[in-house]
C-alpha cells in the first residue's frame, strides 16, 4: 500500500507543463471504437483511469500500442460491443462507452459503472438521451443493455447539462442519417475537445461549448491524428497549491477561458495572477482572505473537482467561508480529515461552513475519493510537522506522479510503501 508522506511549510515556486486532461482522453478514447481504422493520440498522460480505459479497448478487440508519449488504437479488429464488470468497477468513465458501441455496431452491452464514491450519480439521463435516439435499453442483471439497430437522428433534451450523457449523445450520432440536435448541453472544455476529435476523423459536430450542439451524420470516418486539450483541474489544483503555501508559480499549458471561475475566486482570496495565451502565473504573499461564498456549478460555473481542493484553502483562510456544494451530495468527506489536521468545519446537508484557522497540524489522514485526496495533499503542503495520506490510489486517477510535480515546484514530499 504506497502512501504519501509530506512536510509542509515550504513555498512553492517554478514553472511546470500540465498534463493531457483526464476528463478529455477518456471520452476520445471511448470515441475510438466509432472509427474502423487508425488513431494517434498525442502527449497522452498514463492516469490509471486512462489506463484502465485501455484495457476496455483490448477486450472490444482493439489493438492499442504505446509510441513514446502517443496510444495508437487501431479499431478495425473491434468485434465486441461488451464492456464485463470486471473493467466498470474500477473506473465510472466506462459509461462513455454505450454512445461509440451503438455507433460502430448497434449494440451496447455495459456493466454498471464504478469509480469514485463521491454521491449519487445516476446514468438516467445517459438513458434518456438515447431512447431519445430511438435505442432500446433494458437495464438487467448489472447490465445495460442497448439495441440500436433502428436508431435514428432527431433532438434531444437533456434534463440537466450532465457532461457524460452530452458526450454519449454526441458519439451515438455521428454515423446516423440525418441531423441530432441537443439542446441543454454540458459546456465544458472537454466537451469543445470532444468535438474537435470527432471532426479530425470527418464527423461533423457543431456548437459545443454553447447549450446546443447540432450532429450532422456522415457516412463513414477516416485516420486521425489529435492532441487533447490540457487538464485544467490539475492546474487548478496546483494555483490553489500555491494559493495555500505562498510563493510563485507558472503552469504552461493552463488557459484563462478553461480556469475563469477559479481565477476569479483566488484573485479575491489576494492572490495576484497573470495569464497569456497559453500559460497561467500565480503569486501569492501573505495571508489569504476567506472567499465568502463558494458554490459549485455547472460549467462555465465554479467545478465541484475544485470544491474540496478550494475548502482546503477556506480552512487556513482569514475569516468564514461557506460552500455549497450542488452537483454530488456526497463531496464532503474530505472534512473529517481535514478536522483531524486542525480544521474547524461544519457541515449542514450540502453547506460547509468553514472558519480559517490560520495554520493546520500534520496527521495521518486517509484520501476516500480522486479530488479529496488531492485537497488533503494541498493540506498537508501548508501543515505544520509531517502528514501522510493513505490510499493514494484514489488521487492517482486523476493526477500523473502528483508528488514529482509538487517536487519540481518547491515542496517536500514523497512516495512510499506502508
């Protein structure tokens, strides 16, 4: 069992590339399988979710090879539309696999998905969206179940901007007759990315990053070659990193339009910060002011994979904070832990209200999900004395190597076996 073992109260400075956004390969990945051919991907980043959905590839009869920092997938020996519960239980992205597998054979068979045990996240509306397609699902022994084969375009309208269910619809569609309109759609950036690799390989998909996204059916798809867009949670994790330890820091890669909402709150919190096209700069000296309100959103709105990381920072701020948490009802368990290390928090249904107490204390804390492990390592970047955080298998789905990166910026930490 590795754990991370850090010592806090180093200033962060330096500059550091971000990776390849996990929320972007996953659903490009899964896009794959529509495309009976060739498809490089570029500066992939090996996330143990990516990982995993690699393995998903392979069982559907995929051949998949690493070439330096590129996956090659070769699709054209895909001749299985079942993703087995042994792959799901491991990570929840699987679910972006029903839209390609109707939209190369007609059929999906998908075992319930995994992953973070963060609340509640039903797939109804994945459902929804394609019934809406004409796509007949019986949901059974564990299994999703989709028939396809009389799928037809038309318009869909999602009952909430849920980024999975967009991006299923979107990958659903693309080789159906005619035009598909989804209206209330996700606006994330991996949304805009999404549609950016589905038309490298001849798809012709219009308007994400609006509330409408309009697919107009192509016959068939040809090779590709794509790079993804970069991870803007893990930047944002290490802004408010740098936000809780002081220092300077800059994150080439990072973009403005990608971290607004977050930018927006640290600025208020006195940090200063500087961006250009492609890159995002933070200093911060001096104590930080608590940000009175912090509630998540759906983009372009505050992210709720930044709400555990930015009530890490509420707990050293100067004043009282309160976060609303309003997408997974379940995204608070990161403060018990932060309780143990000195933190003074109270939780009522889905509000925390947090007083800053100036300086946490370094513990033994154990990481229950993929952002509240980040935050305790955030944490314990700041804390007095020595923290170590357990089950970092948890952070090392969604952040390659944290404790190199956190190195290469200034701080003290490390890998170890228990």
């Amino acid at each position: 069992m590795e754990t991370l073992y850090i010592k806090g109260g180093r200033e962060l400075y330096g500059d550091l590339e971000v990776v390849t956004a996990k929320n972007a390969l996953l659903p490009i990945l899964a896009g794959s399988v529509i495309h009976n051919g060739k498809i490089v991907i570029e500066k992939i980043a090996r996330f143990s979710d990516v990982m995993f959905m690699v393995k998903i590839l392979e069982s559907l009869g995929c051949n998949v090879v690493f070439q330096g920092d590129s996956l090659v997938i070769d699709a054209s020996g895909a001749s299985n539309f079942l993703v087995k519960d042994e792959f799901t239980k491991k990570v929840r992205s699987s679910v972006f696999m029903l839209g390609p597998l109707l939209s190369r054979f007609k059929r999906a068979r998908v075992a319930y998905p995994g992953g973070c045990n963060i609340g509640n996240r039903p797939i109804d509306l994945h459902i929804k969206g394609l019934k809406a397609l004409n796509v007949k699902i019986e949901e059974k022994h564990g299994y999703i179940n989709c028939d396809g084969r009389d799928m037809i375009a038309g318009e869909v309208h999602l009952d909430f901007p849920s980024v999975g269910a967009t991006e299923n619809v979107m990958m659903a569609s693309v080789l159906l007759k005619g035009t598909t309109i989804i209206y209330n759609s996700a606006r994330e950036p991996e949304i805009e990315d999404l549609q950016n690799f589905l038309n490298s390989l001849g798809a012709r998909v219009y308007g994400a990053g609006s509330s409408t996204i309009v697919i107009e059916g192509v016959e068939k798809l040809h090779d590709s070659q794509y790079c993804p867009i970069k991870d803007r949670i893990v930047a944002g994790s290490y802004l408010i990193a740098c936000a809780m330890c002081g220092g300077n820091i800059r994150l080439n890669g990072a973009r403005k339009e990608h971290n607004h909402a977050l930018i927006g709150k640290l600025v208020q919190s006195g940090a200063t910060i500087k961006c250009d096209k492609n890159s995002i700069e933070i200093g911060v000296k001096g104590k930080l002011h608590s940000i009175p309100t912090i509630e998540t959103q759906p983009y372009p709105g505050f992210p709720t994979d930044l709400q555990n990381q930015i009530l890490a920072m509420q707990t050293i701020s100067k004043g009282t904070s309160v976060v609303i948490e309003n997408l997974y009802e379940s995204r608070f368990k990161i403060c018990s832990e932060l309780v143990r290390m000195g933190a003074d928090i109270t939780i009522k249904d889905r509000m925390a209200i947090v007083k800053g107490v100036g300086r946490l204390y370094g513990a033994s804390v154990v990481a229950s999900d993929l952002r509240g492990g980040a935050g305790l390592v955030l944490a314990g970047l700041t804390a007095e004395g020595y923290t170590t955080v357990e089950d970092i298998y948890h952070i090392d789905r969604g952040y390659l190597s944290i404790e190199e990166d956190l190195c290469k910026l200034n701080a003290e930490i490390k890998r170890c076996n228990k």
